[in-house]
C-alpha cells in the first residue's frame, strides 16, 4: 500500500483511499477488522505512530488526520465529483 489508516486500535491494513472512501461515503467509522468506531484515524505513507506528535492536517468531514500535505490534497479529493485517480 503507498498509504493506509489506522487508528487507536492500531490495526493498518486498510489502505488510505479506502479509508476515505469508507469514512464519507458509508458514513462507516468503524475499524474493518475490530469493528471498534474509531472517530479519527491517521492516514499517513510513513510508519507513523499515531500517539505521537507532530504536525498533522485534519480533514473534519471524514475525521481523518493527514502527516503530509500532497497526500491531505490528494485524498481529500475523494469528496469532488471527478475522479482523483487521474
């Protein structure tokens, strides 16, 4: 995966498009594996931890935190009406 969520479950195997893709259009904010709601996940291309700190963007429609920029862009996208994977 270039990029996935994960939550305080710490469960990564959701990759970060789908987490998207999940989160808006099902209104679905529950871990696919645990099925735990989880109101924010990080989506993130690093092996980030999401306890730590550091700079993050959120996207509040889909509670999702971003740990870089071109990605919050990228997928943040998901919302527009054409297709992000051009």
């Amino acid at each position: 995966m270039k990029e996935w969520a994960v939550g305080v479950c710490g469960h990564r195997v959701t990759c970060g498009l789908c987490a998207m893709r999940i989160r808006l259009l099902l209104n679905d904010t529950a871990c696919i594996v645990c099925k735990r709601q989880l109101d924010h996940v990080l989506i993130t291309s690093g092996a980030t931890n999401p306890k730590q700190k550091g700079v993050r963007m959120l996207d509040k429609p889909s509670g999702a935190f971003f740990d870089d920029k071109a990605l919050y862009t990228r997928l943040v996208g998901v919302r527009a009406v054409e297709c992000v994977e051009s």
